[in-house]
C-alpha cells in the first residue's frame, strides 16, 4: 500500500468556485481509499490548521473582495446623497445602488455558509475525506523531537518560533517507522517550497525519511500529478488547477495594494494569457482603470500592453467586444497605442469627419 499525505492550503481547493476540480480531487481520493490502494495520513497539526483555516482564514480571503467592493458602494452612496440628494430621481438612482450593495451582501453570506455550515456540501467532502484517513495524533516524543529539530535549524524550515512543519514531518516518521521493512511509499503533494522544497522533495529530508522508514518520497507540488491518475483525469484536474491559478492572479492584480505589487501581478498575468476569456479581460481592465495604484504604476504599463496585444497592431480579438467607454478609459491610462477592429471601421466610415473623432 502507499501513503499519501497532503499539506492544509490544498484542502482549500475542495471550498474553490471551481466544483469540478474539487469534484475530481475528491473522488480520486475516496475511490483510492476505498479500494486500499492509498491510505490518506493526516497529521494532527495538519486537521488543526484545515479546521483554524476553514472557520476564519478562507472564509475572510475569499470575502476580502466583496468587503471591498460593498465599501467602495458606501462611499459612492454617501457621495451621491451630498452632491444629488434634491434631484427629482436621486431615490430611484440610490436604490440601484442599495440593490448592488444587496447583491453582494448575499453572495457574503453564502460564503459564509460555505465555509461555516457543517452540512455545506464542501464540509460534508472534508468530513468524508478525513472519517478514512488515519489521524496521526501528537505523542509527547513527537513534541519533543519537532522542539529539537528546530532548535537545531534543520528542515523542514519555518519562520523562527513556528514548529508547525516540525511536527507534521516528525507525525509521518513517527507513523510509518513500524514499517521500515516495507519500504512505504509516501505520496507528499504540497506547494510549500521553503518548507519542503521547490523542484525536488529536500534532500535531508528525503535521506532521512530513506533512513528512518527505509521508504521513499514522491513529491507533487500539484494534486494532479498524483501518480495514480489516469492521463485523462490528469489532464482534467490540470486544467481546473490553472484555472484556479488564473482566477486567482487577476484577483491579486485587481487588489494590489502598491505600485511595485501592481507591476508584479501584472507581471504574473502573463502566465495565464492563454487562458483568458472575453469576461476575464473585462474583469482585469475594469480593474485596472479602477485601482490608482495600477494606472499610476510605472511598472504596469508594458506587461499589460504584452497582455492586450494581438497581431498587426491590434487587440487580441477577446477585447473586441470590449464596450468602448472601458477601452477608451483604459488606452488613457495605458496609452497601448493597439486599435480594435471596430475602431478601424468607424474611422473609414464615410459619414464620419475624422476631425470629429475624439481621440
């Protein structure tokens, strides 16, 4: 039999917006399990940081967004009310802006529910997952051997004062001693790379697993990679993977909070660009023209060209359907210099003065 151990932030994927992914994740694992190809290991620390994480830290990054948003709509309210309040419509206007506010206020709550409700559907998925796993408890010599290991500086490394990787690593050794004779193969899936490595799994620590268990470490940084996956299913879980990725990139640049964190999620969306859709690129110029510390950010401006260009000096054919009073906004900011078929057209129109045109 193989072992499997995965690290807390990939539980976070079964709570994503994307369910097929989750789907497939969680299927595998169930079908794995019940078959005894694949026993699920799950340290103590690491049911402590998906339960600390499911109640606040998830739920709070996935609402951070809306949070904004909610309080950019108070502030347009209030300034609505100051300058416009004995207009003949200004009630009729206000309104569409309370059922904005009431829009998002919804999808709060069902964020909420997602994460806190113990009957949510994506609860009932960690409950099933974690009721066939084998819990591997904290024993006094596990403390005391994860205080050691950190004391001494050896990895798995964490910032000084943390024991939390100390104490999932010295959980697994602890468990899987007994079975030295077997040569136990652990499947290690986590993106942790100060703890446990970036391309290949820490060779101290790989040595040392060989030492103590006689087993060996495949590690996978990504969930389908796991090496009981069919090609088919990998490719599928791959692609839900990326697309997460992805939303999670334009999510970042729409939100950073610098100058310098603007350019490098820029930056960051070039890795994806393949992958945009239509409503993905309004989503990041939109934000764009909206986040000051975007447009006035010297380092966004030639990744975000790179991003819209397509051929001969033209939007990439995702931005067509783009409505002009965005694109207008965003090429003032940017200054691309890119036209769009559509631009084209309505300046070889006849029955335009291209004197009229006002840019």
């Amino acid at each position: 039999m193989k072992y499997i151990f995965i690290d807390s932030n990939q539980y976070r994927h079964i709570y994503s917006a994307s369910e097929g992914f989750s789907k497939e994740v969680y299927d595998l694992l169930l079908r794995l399990s019940d078959q005894e190809h694949i026993q699920l290991l799950i340290p103590k620390q690491t049911k402590d940081e998906v339960e600390r994480n499911r109640w606040r830290g998830w739920p709070e990054a996935e609402e951070k967004d809306i949070n904004t948003k909610i309080e950019r709509i108070d502030r347009e309210i209030q300034e609505f009310s100051k300058r416009y309040a004995e207009y003949k419509n200004s009630e009729k206007l206000l309104s569409e802006f309370t059922k904005k506010k009431n829009v998002l206020l919804k999808e709060k709550t069902k964020i909420s529910k997602k994460f806190l409700s113990l009957k949510s559907k994506q609860n009932q998925k960690i409950s099933n997952l974690f009721s066939r796993a084998k819990l591997l408890e904290e024993t006094a010599e596990v403390l005391s051997r994860a205080d050691h290991r950190s004391r001494k500086g050896n990895p798995p490394y964490e910032k000084a004062g943390k024991l939390g990787d100390a104490l999932i690593w010295e959980s697994l050794l602890e468990y899987l001693r007994p079975y030295k004779a077997d040569k136990p193969k652990l499947i290690f899936v986590s993106n942790d790379k100060p703890a446990w490595g970036d391309n290949f799994f820490d060779p101290w620590l790989q040595n040392e697993f060989k030492q103590l268990t006689g087993g060996k470490i495949l590690y996978s940084k990504r969930l389908s990679d796991i090496p009981e996956l069919t090609s088919e299913e990998q490719e599928k879980i791959r692609k839900e993977e990326e697309k997460n990725l992805k939303e999670n990139a334009i999510a970042d640049f729409i939100d950073s909070k610098s100058f310098m964190n603007a350019g490098g999620n820029a930056q960051r969306l070039l890795k994806y660009e393949n992958l945009f859709s239509s409503s993905d690129y309004r989503k990041l110029i939109e934000g764009a023209i909206a986040n000051h510390e975007i447009y006035q950010s010297f380092f966004t401006p030639i990744p975000l060209k790179q991003l819209v260009e397509g051929e001969g000096g033209f939007v990439k054919r995702e931005l067509e359907d783009l409505p002009n009073e965005i694109w207008r906004k965003f090429e003032e900011k940017f200054t691309t210099g890119l036209l769009r078929q559509s631009d084209v057209q309505f300046m070889q129109s006849p029955e335009i003065n291209p004197d009229d045109i006002p840019f």
